[in-house]
C-alpha cells in the first residue's frame, strides 16, 4: 500500500483484522521490512491489488511490476506461515497494439 490513507476507510471495515503494508513489487519480498514481513506472514489472506496505473509503462517495467510483482506476492504467501493464501484483483489496465 503506497498510501494508507487512501484504504483507512477499508480498515475501518475490520481495524483488528485488516493489516496494511507498504511494499514494492519490483523487489523480492516486496522490499518488506521485517516488521511488515512479519505481520504479512501472519495473515490469513494477502490482497494484492497492487500495479502503476501508467498505460505508457514501457514492456520492460510493466512485466517487472506486474508479472514478477505477482509472483513475489504469490512467494511470499506460500512461505510456512500463517498465511492461507493470496487473491489477485485486477486493475481496469489495457494495452492495445497496433498490428
């Protein structure tokens, strides 16, 4: 999550379940910290909802974020933990090419 503040009204929903973590998905456990990689590992279910909205992303950024950021999030939640597993939703993000 880049901005908390933008998901408090998410949290709010259920404050004592709901953890929110600030991670990058073009680096290997999502650049976690320890202390959000701690609290990652002990939630039943990671959301990974997370991309740039950019539809100029170049090839090579756009593979990096999302295909290599997907398989960090899937990574990290198939590690022995807690965690029971991972959703993926989607972004409205579509690349047209020209043929």
């Amino acid at each position: 999550m880049r901005d908390q503040s933008r998901a408090a009204s998410l949290k709010a929903l259920a404050p004592s379940k709901i953890a929110l973590v600030t991670g990058d998905l073009t680096q290997p456990n999502l650049g976690l910290d320890e202390t959000d990689k701690a609290t990652a590992l002990k939630c039943d279910l990671i959301l990974h909802c997370g991309g740039p909205m950019d539809i100029t992303l170049s090839e090579t950024l756009a593979k990096k974020a999302f295909l290599e950021g997907s398989r960090y999030v899937m990574d990290l939640a198939k590690r022995d933990s807690g965690t029971k597993g991972a959703k993926k939703i989607n972004s409205c993000r579509v690349l047209y090419e020209s043929i």
